[in-house]
C-alpha cells in the first residue's frame, strides 16, 4: 500500500506541458528513485510536493490524508524535506544559522548559538558530512554548499525525504557514506524520493523506479528486477551509448600552459606551485576532492581571482596581465561550475545568453548595433543542435532544468571554436542522453586539434574522457598519470592523499 501517492497530477506552464497527467505511488520506508530526460518533468513533479508549485489539476496523498501543500513551510510542517540541485541558501549567514533556520535552538528569548553550532558539527560528523558551522555560506565551494543542503534535511528529521541530483559533488568515499545514512533513514522509516541520472546510483540504492518521459510515467520498475539498458530505453525511448567512443590521436603542440600557479583565498593557499601543460589534441582530467583547489585553479586561468602567482600562457602568449574577456579573444573558453550563478544570467532570455561572447562582432553586431534577426536565428540554431528543453529562444534561461541550461551553456561556449576550452563539471545534473551527447561533443573538440582541460567530480567521466589525469589534493598536484595507468582505486588512494608523486 502507497504511504504517498501523487494522483492524475497536470502541472502547464506557458509553451509547455510539464506534468501530464502523472501517478506516482511510494511505499513507506522505501528509496524510490524518479528519472527521466532534462525536461521529462521531474524536477516540476518534486517542485509540486515540496509545495514549491502548485498542481493545476490532480491531488496527493500522504499517509492516507490529502496533502494541500500552500508552501515549503507547509511540506515541512508535515514532515516532507527537500536537498535541492540549486542550492537554497542564504550566503551572507554562516553554515550553522543556514542549517538551524526556523528551527533554531533556544536560551530563553534568545537564539543559544553555541548550541547551535556544536549540534550542527556533531550532526556533521554523525553522518560523514564534516563541515565547519561557523563558515560564512558565501565563501564555500560548490562541494560544501552541497554537503550544507543535505545537511539541513537531515537536522529537519523529516519522515519524506526528497533528493534532488544529491550526490553530484561527492567523492566516492562520500557517495559511499551518504549510501549508508540513506539506507538507515529508510530503516527507521523514512521514505527517500531520490531525483538522480546516474544509473548505477539507482541501481545500488533504490528500491523502485518511476520512469518520466515528455511529462508522462513510461516505466514502472523494481529495480532488483531491471538493467540499466531497460531504464535508459524507457528514459529516452531509443538506446543509448553507455561508454565513450575515443580513438587513441597524435598530440601537438602545447596549448595552454600553467606554470607554478599560486592562488592565495582566506588566509590560505588554495592553489600551490601548480604547473602543467595541455596539448593540441588532447583531454586532461583534473581528479580531486572538492575543495582542493580546483575551483580557484580554473579561476585564475580564467582571470576571475586577482590574488594569483605564476604565468598562464594560450598557444605561447603569455595571458597572465589580461582582462577576462582579453583571455577569451586570445583563446579561452570556459564551461563554468555554477551554471547559475557565473555561466548565465536566469532573467534574460536563451537568445541573450547565447549571444554573450559574440555581441560585439558579426553576424551578430554590424557597426556597434545588435542585430536580433541573427541573434535569434543564432539562437535557434544552438538550441537545435543541443537539443535544449525550452519553449521559444526568447524563454528566460532561469526558468530551465539545470541539465537543459547547462546544454545551453555548453553550446554557447563550444560555438567559440576556442583552441583551449576549460570544462569544469560539464555534464553535472544532465540525463544520459545529453552525457552522451556532451562527451562526444568534447572528444569531437580534442579530435578537432583543441586543447581540453576536464575537472570533474565524477571519476567515471575522468577516466571516460581523459588522455592524462592530475590529482590535486590540499591544492597541489601530487600525480600525474596516462589514461592506462589510472583506475578509480588509484585515484581514489591520490585523491585522499595516501600517497604523494611530483607531477
């Protein structure tokens, strides 16, 4: 018997039918994985029962109750939390008052912030998910503000518990750890929606399987009973290519070259005397932890820190003087981390920020004027080829999926034809189509004679993608391998510093 049901539920925005008609039926104390494409409706189905949108026809069921849900602080009032892809955080507080937030712990009238911040430490540490309480929100990477996000959930004891793309910035070893305080969870009775397009995360976790297509339920799956193929044919309504297709290639000359970068950040060495080159027709993977250095190491090739030693040079000029935008004439392209808060502007339009970049020059400017007949037509075409979820090219990108906005985003920096393209996270949040999709379009970019720099949280990708692989750990390169050399168990070794090698 379903403990929450979703009924006959239609959600329609404008251009498009996000939820039609869609049943979804959870047992209590079960991990019940929701998949489907970027755009299949997933992302709308949760938004629904989390009280972040409202259904506009259907109803829902928990615990045998109709569940009217106004608001998130409804959801949460009757025991529904949520871990979202897009962080929901307030970055001037510190991690404990982001965690404790309207449910803060008391002295009298006052809020008992020691409390506050050992219970928020303890809580960390409980669950393999250590992170400092007193840190201000605004100056963590990616990596902390995902762990800050499951976090919250947990200190919340919710008994329905919705994970949004959870594990997309933890290592292995976390991934691992995050496995077992789930599977406590749904021992001691708390029901797990889990939202995630890594097969082999649904199939080591989940119990059941509701599969979304074009808004509508395709498959209904146990998982003990299912394959990944199954899942992905029900997902994309074709099969899909699981691994990467890559011939071995000549490497040319170097493209871009780092030579002992330094990057200080809060009273800290980020990055430490990092040196390495990228070749003319190859990918190099950067593997590491999040928070060792990799995030300020893309940054100061990019231009984006100026608290920055060293040199950078693009096919022998050296960059390291230049503006961000001097950089990208010279040949940098740059697939950013947070696909919201540096790669696109959410309140303009899909034709604007595929115009960023070449607004200056023609077809897309003649004279200094924008021309809105190319740039809409430039946007159509890039929206085609990548296959990006969106009503019209007029359509605000901040209303997208997270995976239909990053194919936007990649297609607006692949469209540059840079010989150098930096590729942090490149395919975080996206369904398996569009991963297989991104890979080819990145080997199809090394194959062209360009230069790939990859940083990826995802191992498998590193070792899909990469001709080389770096490790950095505490902010310093510590080895440096061929493809043939690396397997996820030696990397995984470097990565949590067990053993060090100069590059």
């Amino acid at each position: 018997m379903a403990y929450l049901e979703m009924i006959d539920i239609v959600k329609r925005y404008p251009g498009v039918l996000a939820n039609d008609h869609v049943d979804l039926a959870v047992r209590y104390g079960e991990i019940h994985a929701v998949m489907g494409e970027n755009g299949a409706g997933k992302s709308t189905l949760m938004a629904i029962l989390y009280g972040l949108q409202s259904p506009d026809e259907g109803y829902m069921r928990l615990a045998g109750s109709t569940l009217f849900l106004r608001s998130p602080l409804d959801a949460i009032a009757r025991g529904i939390g949520m871990v979202h892809q897009s962080f929901k955080l307030f970055e001037s507080l510190t991690v404990w008052e982001n965690v404790v937030f309207r449910s803060e712990p008391r002295r009298g009238p006052v809020i008992d912030a020691a409390k506050a911040r050992r219970e928020v430490a303890e809580l960390g540490l409980r669950h393999g998910l250590p992170i400092d309480p007193s840190a201000r929100v605004g100056s963590l990477a990616v990596g902390m503000r995902q762990r800050l996000e499951i976090l919250k959930a947990l200190y919340r004891r919710a008994r329905v518990l919705i994970l949004d793309e959870p594990t997309a910035v933890l290592t292995p070893g976390e991934v691992l750890a995050l496995f077992e305080v789930l599977r406590k969870l749904a021992a001691d009775g708390c029901t797990i929606l889990l939202v995630t397009h890594k097969l082999n995360e649904v199939m080591a976790l989940s119990d059941r399987i509701t599969v979304l297509r074009d808004g509508r339920v395709t498959d209904r799956l146990v998982t003990r009973e299912t394959n990944p193929t199954q899942i992905v044919r029900a997902m994309t309504g074709r099969n899909v290519l699981l691994q990467v297709r890559k011939q071995p290639r000549e490497v040319g000359a170097v493209r871009l070259d780092v030579a002992g970068l330094t990057v200080r950040a809060a009273n800290r060495c980020a990055v430490d005397d990092v040196s390495f080159t990228v070749r003319a027709g190859e990918i190099v993977g950067i593997a590491g932890v999040a928070g060792n250095g990799q995030s300020e190491l893309v940054e100061a090739i990019m231009g984006l820190r100026s608290d920055v030693g060293g040199s950078v040079r693009v096919n022998g000029r050296d960059v390291t003087p230049l503006s961000i935008a001097a950089r990208r004439d010279a040949g940098l392209s740059y697939i950013a981390e947070d696909r919201h808060r540096t790669a696109s502007a959410g309140a303009a339009s899909a034709m604007d920020n595929l115009a960023m970049g070449f607004h200056r020059r023609r077809p897309l400017a003649v004279n200094g004027l924008l021309k809105l007949k190319a740039m809409r037509e430039w946007a159509r075409v890039l929206i085609g080829k990548f296959d990006v979820r969106i009503a019209s090219e007029a359509t605000p990108v901040g209303t997208l999926s997270g995976g239909n906005l990053q194919k936007l985003v990649i297609a607006r920096e692949l469209a540059h034809n840079a010989p150098v393209v930096i590729a942090e996270q490149p395919t975080r949040g996206v369904d398996v189509g569009a991963i297989e999709f991104i890979h080819a379009e990145l080997v199809r970019e090394r194959d062209r004679g360009h230069a790939i720099l990859l940083v990826s949280a995802e191992l498998s990708e590193i070792l899909a993608l990469s001709d080389r692989i770096l490790v950095m750990y505490e902010g310093r390169v510590i080895a440096a391998l061929d493809r043939g050399a690396a397997d996820e168990a030696i990397l995984g070794l470097y990565m949590a510093g067990g053993r060090r090698e100069a590059s």
